[in-house]
C-alpha cells in the first residue's frame, strides 16, 4: 500500500492553520478509539487512555514544537506517528502532565500501560498510512455520493488514490460551504421572525446583546440584524410614535454606549442631555457629506433634546438654553432654518440670562455648522497658544473652544436668516425700531462681564450688513415648552440606512457563497427605489437582476411577506398577502408563505414599472417569457412565489390585450 502524505497548503510560515491542528486531534482520537487503546482487554477497572489525554498531548506539541516542526514538510502521517511515539514515552515514564494544573499527572500505575504501549510502539509511517486510508478516508468516502466513493474500488496506484482523495476533498469543501450557506439562511430567517414579532425584546441592553452574539457567529448577520431593527423601529415609530426605548435601542444600534444600567425609570434633563452631547461627537464631520448613520444620530441627539426639555427639572442648570441652542444648531445643520431660529427665539425670550451666561457652548462638540464657527474656534485656539508663549504662562483653566448661549444664539439667529434668504426690512421701513435692536444687541455684548475670546472673534466676523438689515423682536416671556420631533425624517433616514446596510450584507454573501449561489445584491435597492416612486432606476436594476437569475441553480430569499418589508411594497402585494392568509389561514405558520424569492420579486417589481412607464407590448410580451419561466421553476409549495407571478402575468396579458384592442380600433376604418 502507497504511503499517503497529506499536506496542508493553507500553512504558512507565520501561522499554523487551525484546521490543522483539528484534523490531527481528530485523527488521534479516532486512532485511539479505533485501535480499542481507550478499553481494557479484561473490562477490568484498569485505567485507560481517554481523549482529554489527546487533548493534552496536542496542547503540550502546540506550546513546545517549534514552527518548523510543523510547517516542514508538512504530513498529518509524519506528524501523528511522532505524537503518538511521544505518548508512548509519556506512558513508558508513567507521566503525562496536566497542562493546566501543575504537579497533576494523569497517568499513574493503574494504566494498562503494557498492553497500550505494545500498540503505539508497533506504529509506523508507512502501517499509519494503511490505516489512515482504510479507517478514515475509505470510511468517510462512503458518505460521499456514489460517483466519488467508487473511485475507492481500486487505490492500487498512487495515481488513483489521489484522484479518490481529491475528489473526497472537492466534494466536502463544496458540501460544507453549501451547508453553511443553509445555515446562514436559517439564521436570517431567525433574526427576521424574532425582531418582526417582537420576540427579541426591544430594550437597549437586549439588542446590545443580540449584537455581541451575533458577531461571533459571522461577519455578516450584525448588518442583517441592525437592518431589520431599522426597518422594525422605522415601522413601529410611523404606527405609534418613537419611544424612550426606542430611542436607546437606536443609540445602541448606532454603535452609542448605553452605560452602566440603570434601574430607575425616571430619566433626568441632565442625563437626556449628556447623551444627546455623546451622539453630537459620533458625527464625523471631516466628511464632505454625511453618512445616513450619521443624519440618524443627528436626529436622534435632537430626540434627546426635546425629551430633556420636557422633563420637569430642564429649568435647572441651563438645560433649558443648552437644549434650545444645540436644537438650533443641528437643525442648522440639516437645512431646517426656521425650526433653527425658533429655538433662536426661545432662547433670547429667556427673562433671566443668568442661568444661561452661567454654561457655555462647546465649540468641538458641533457638528458642522459652518466655515466662520470653524475659523473662530482656530483663531481662539491659536490666539491662546500665542498668548502663552509670548507670556510665559501657564496653561489657563479658562477654555477658548466655547462660546456664550445667548451670543452664539443672536450669531445663528442672524446666519440662519441669511442662508434661508427670508424677507428683510428696508431701511424706510421701521427703520428706527431695527437701529434699536442692533443697538441692544450691541449693548448686551458691552454689558456682558465676561467675554470669552469665540465670542468676540466670531461676532467680528458677523457681516455688517445683516446687523443694520436684521429686524429681532426680542421680547420677553416665559419659557414656551418645544414641540416633539417630527420623526418623518427620521423614519426616512432608519430605511435608507437599512437599505444601505442590506446591500452591504448582499455583497459580503456573494463573496462568501458566490460559488454556491447566484445572488444579486441590488434587489433591496430596486425595492428602495420602487419605494420612492424611481421606477426607471428601479426597472434597470431589476431587468439586470432577472438577466442574471432566470436560470440561476440557487439563490437569495427576501422576507417579503412581513411588515417590516411590506413595506417597501404596493397595495395590491400586501393585498395578495392578506388574501392568501385569508383563504389559507394554516400558511401562517410556514416559511414559504413570508418568503419571495430574488428572482420572483425581480421580476414583479420589473413588470410592475413596466406598467407605470408604459412600455411597449413587445416590452411586455418579452416579460411574460420571463414570467412563464420564473413559474416553471418555482416549486409547488412556494405559494406566494407562485401567486405572485400568476398576478403579474395577468395584470401584463390585460395590458397587451387592451393595447392591441386600441391598435384595433385606431386601425380600422
């Protein structure tokens, strides 16, 4: 018998392959089972090898074999001949040292070390080979489908035995990824079905766990999950308004802290604010666009503003002016200059200052607002740098990245009215009343005790125009409570992003399962599109999809049938959903009837454009083949699959025959 050596060729110099080490460990156990070393011939109570004696064996061989010993020459034979001679030498010295208990030895007299060492001691390469080959690879190929395990009929050359191998070899790696693949499906279906019947329990604490859990089973199922949670919240934000808890799953979802946990259900101004200030850092703003993510923290700093401001204690400690200028300064940010200078004027109407003078705005905690608050923030910083320097001083406690709430709330005021072109007065016109407010303002800047350096530079900067043009009606009152956050936005933001994420996941599938499957990874954003009302960009992703499906072996399921996907789509699919549950009230419980494949919702969603931009009749008679062939491969237990086509194939028949009808009659005389 050829002596078979096999070679790992995934080991490299600098790391040994763990899958390796795992085959080795399987062997040896194997070996040691098979070889009857881990019983007593008598069934007598003498002791005997087990696999944690193995394991042992492996741990010690890990820490002391130098790399080369196992890189050179590399032979799972090779090598398992020399471990098991080294267990021979272990049992001939009657030890065999614990690897983590010191002074532990787990061999002692009682081993029938005579009988064991009589078999370890008759092992060599070349009967290990023989072995290894009937065993373990002629027993394991008759798993294998007949065409690969006949190959095992006649090994009576080198040459035949290597093609048995390969072929044992090709089989279990394309098995084993298809098996993951199936897997990997079961765990979307998972995720789907928990976090869309609200069986994942939506508390911050829950999801951050879910999150941690999910990253250890593969790359891709936290964009899954964090995806699905978006589209869950978004839906669940449209039906019934967003919630604390939402709020703090969002945090979570963002990649927020959610901190030390905390019992008490009452929630705190000063808390609120302190993570609404957390999100404001999170933003990158290096970028020159922001990323979805990022408007979705915007959004929900602004959330936790308004919450801290309507918490009974936000009249303490500046919450309220706090709130009220970083509510100005995010809506800023995000194109809402009325909402901006609303909260503006809620600040200014502020009877006491005191309060407010008394905390600051910090200046590198601001998204970005504009280039003159950036310069400002650059000039004081330097100003401060030079200022030490030039007299020798210590660093000063007084911070120069800040600015005064009331001021900086009169600058953004004042940009704000700017930037959304809004109707300033002439100089006839009240002429007198806009002198004396500048003059105000001019004489709250005198009046002010202390000045901090942003304060000034950035009121230099303020275009002399705006100060003569501007027209305040500053008056004073009481402080009016804010409206909630209009969560239309945000809604829009959470599916865009999950959109996003989702073709990220697409993406990472194709390059793990690409070999197993064909899987597009537009499909969610031709559903985004369609959404939105883009049917042309919708019709060329989906046409490219069906292209590429039509004939496809296997491929991608969508969880069409849940709200949180239902969504995306139209009445009349949500229609036909609810019918088929109706009619059939026992599909409920089956995975087919929430399911649509790629290939089906690529074709509905291509022949549903079509309609909508009116195609030709050569259009959508091609459609119809693609429909009739899509039907053909669709098995019978697939029922929505089934019904979706048969709907769309008569909605494109109806269309022709009205078509041609019209032909017809244009036609004849």
């Amino acid at each position: 018998m050829q002596t078979v050596i096999l070679t790992s060729r995934n080991c490299t110099d600098k790391q040994l392959d763990a899958s390796t080490t795992d085959c080795l460990s399987h062997m040896l156990r194997v070996f040691v089972k098979t070889e009857r070393l881990t019983e007593s011939a008598d069934n007598s109570e003498v002791g005997t090898l087990s696999n944690y004696h193995i394991k042992t064996l492996m741990l010690w061989a890990c820490e002391l074999k130098p790399r080369i010993w196992w890189t050179d020459d590399l032979s799972l034979v090779r090598i398992c001949d020399e471990l098991l001679h080294e267990l021979a030498v272990w049992l001939t010295e009657a030890r065999c040292p614990h690897y983590f208990i010191n002074y532990c030895n787990l061999v002692d007299q009682s081993f029938n070390l005579e009988m064991i060492l009589h078999r370890l001691q008759s092992v060599n390469q070349s009967w290990l080979s023989s072995w290894f080959l009937n065993n373990y690879i002629r027993r394991y190929s008759q798993l294998c489908p007949h065409n690969v395990s006949r190959l095992f009929a006649d090994v009576s050359t080198s040459l035949k035995l290597q093609n048995a191998v390969s072929a044992i070899v090709d089989w279990r790696q394309h098995t084993a990824l298809h098996n993951t693949w199936k897997v990997f499906n079961t765990a979307q279906l998972e995720i789907t079905y928990d976090v869309s019947l609200s069986l994942i329990p939506t508390t911050a604490w829950s999801v951050d766990c879910w999150l941690s859990e999910t990253r250890k089973m593969n790359g891709n199922i936290p964009l899954y999950f964090t995806a699905v949670a978006f589209l869950h919240i978004a839906l669940r934000t449209s039906r019934r308004g967003l919630t604390d808890e939402l709020i703090d799953v969002l945090s979570v979802l963002v990649g927020q802290s959610i901190g030390p946990r905390r019992h008490s259900s009452r929630r705190s101004s000063a808390l609120l604010l302190s993570k609404a200030v957390n999100l404001m850092k999170a933003v990158d703003d290096r970028s020159k666009s922001r990323s979805t993510v990022q408007l979705i923290e915007i959004e929900l700093s602004k959330a936790y503003l308004y919450r801290a401001l309507s918490c009974e204690d936000s009249d303490s400690d500046s919450i309220y002016c706090l709130a009220n200028i970083y509510l100005a300064v995010l809506n800023y940010s995000t194109g809402q200059y009325q909402t901006s200078i609303d909260h503006c004027t809620q600040l200014m109407r502020s009877v006491d200052y005191s309060q407010c003078s008394s905390h600051v705005v910090q200046g590198e905690i601001l998204p970005k607002t504009d280039d003159d608050i950036d310069i400002v923030l650059g000039l004081a910083a330097f100003y401060q740098h030079v200022r030490i320097a030039a007299l020798n001083q210590q660093q000063q406690s007084q911070y120069v990245t800040v600015f005064t709430t009331e001021l900086f709330a009169h600058y953004l005021h004042i940009k704000c009215l700017s930037v959304a072109k809004y109707q300033q007065l002439s100089d006839t016109t009240n002429s007198q009343s806009s002198t004396d407010e500048v003059q105000s303002c001019v004489k709250y800047i005198t009046d002010m005790q202390q000045l901090f350096i942003a304060d000034v530079l950035l009121w230099k900067l303020v275009d002399d125009f705006h100060l003569n043009k501007v027209l305040y009606k500053h008056q004073s009152g009481g402080r009016q409570r804010p409206t909630e956050l209009n969560s239309s936005q945000l809604i829009e933001y959470l599916q865009q992003s999950a959109v996003e994420h989702l073709t990220r996941f697409r993406q990472l599938e194709v390059r793990d399962f690409g070999s197993v499957a064909t899987i597009v990874t537009t499909d969610f954003e031709a559903l985004h599109a369609y959404k939105r009302g883009d049917y042309q960009q919708c019709l060329q992703l989906s046409v490219s999809n069906v292209h590429a499906l039509l004939f496809a072996g296997r491929m991608s399921v969508v969880y069409a049938a849940l709200p949180e996907f239902l969504h995306f789509l139209d009445d009349e699919f949500v229609s036909l959903t609810a019918l088929m549950l109706i009619a059939h009230p026992e599909c409920r419980g089956f995975v087919q009837n929430v399911i649509v494949s790629q290939l089906t919702l690529s074709v509905y969603l291509m022949t549903q454009c079509q309609l909508k931009l009116h195609h030709s009749v050569t259009s959508l008679a091609q459609t119809l083949d693609y429909i009739k062939v899509a039907h053909g491969r669709c098995p019978v237990k697939r029922t929505l699959d089934r019904l979706i086509l048969k709907m769309i194939a008569h909605k494109a028949v109806t269309y022709i025959t009205t078509m041609m009808n019209k032909v017809t009659t244009h036609n004849s005389p």
